[in-house]
C-alpha cells in the first residue's frame, strides 16, 4: 500500500561489490522485508553485522528508495535475504525487489517471519523448495541459534574480514 516505499541504510564503507579478498568478490547481505517486520528483521540485521556480514537493510517504512538505488544494491548483492509473510507476499516492493534478485541470480535465503504461513502466490513460486529459516516472534525461538543456523548458510558471502 502506500508508504510501502523503500529506505536504505549503508552499513559499512565500503562500496558495494568491490571488496577483493583472496580474489572473491565478497559484495553485501541485503536484507528484506516489509514494514511489519522491521523489529525482527532488524534484530536479524544487527546480529548479521555484530558477526563480520557487511549488510544493507532495505525496509518498507515511509521514506523513497529510488528504483535506481534499490537496482544497484541488489546487484551489489552477494546474498538477498528476504522475509516471507503475508506482509511480505502484500508488498509490491518486496515483489519487486525479490524478483529482480532472483533476475540477477543472487543467490536467495528466506526468513520464514510467520507461524504457519503457507506461500503463494508470487512468492510461493519464489520461495519453491527453499529451505527457509524461522523468525517468528514465539516465546521459543532461541534467537541466537538461529542466527547460527543462518549464518552457517551464508558462510562467506557478504563476509568482510
């Protein structure tokens, strides 16, 4: 709806895609979701960086993220983390930007970020088979293994040493 627009926030110095290390081009986290789950993904956002991951938080809160800024960030991208909800699923702009990451063959991680949500849609077609990791907000997420889990897949990607 409206409002529904970007903000992004540059996390670290370094330019986006240009981080040479041991010839890897290391690039950054983007992570994704819509405004109803800026609490959590921040949380996720800010455990990312406290572990070494250079992120870039583009969020559904108010303030315009033009599509030229969110095309560059995306393709600066080493890894799209991606929320899946049905906030998500009603958001044009994480369409948009889901979309044009899987376009660009990033690769793709999602946080489920609702208890029993089933997918369709366009973002059922997205998320297929994936292997998504579980942030809802439960008395019984152990947030840091989570982000253990998380940061197990990640690996290296968006990794800056």
């Amino acid at each position: 709806g409206l409002g529904d627009v970007y903000k992004r926030q540059v996390t670290d110095g370094t330019s986006s895609g240009d981080t040479q290390l041991d010839g890897v081009k290391r690039g950054h986290v983007t992570v994704s979701c819509a405004a109803e789950h800026i609490p959590m993904v921040t949380r996720i956002n800010v455990g990312l960086q406290a572990r070494g991951y250079a992120t870039n938080f583009a969020t559904a809160d108010g303030s315009a993220l033009d599509e030229g800024t969110m095309a560059s960030t995306i393709e600066g991208s080493a890894v799209f983390v991606y929320g899946v909800s049905q906030a998500d699923k009603d958001s044009a702009n994480c369409q948009k930007m889901a979309q044009y990451a899987q376009q660009c063959n990033i690769d793709m991680v999602p946080l489920m970020l609702q208890d029993k949500y089933r997918a369709d849609g366009w973002l059922g077609i997205l998320l297929g088979s994936d292997l998504w990791y579980g942030f809802y907000d439960d008395l019984n997420l152990d947030f840091e293994a989570k982000m253990e889990e998380l940061c197990r897949e990640l690996g290296e990607r968006g990794k800056h040493h």
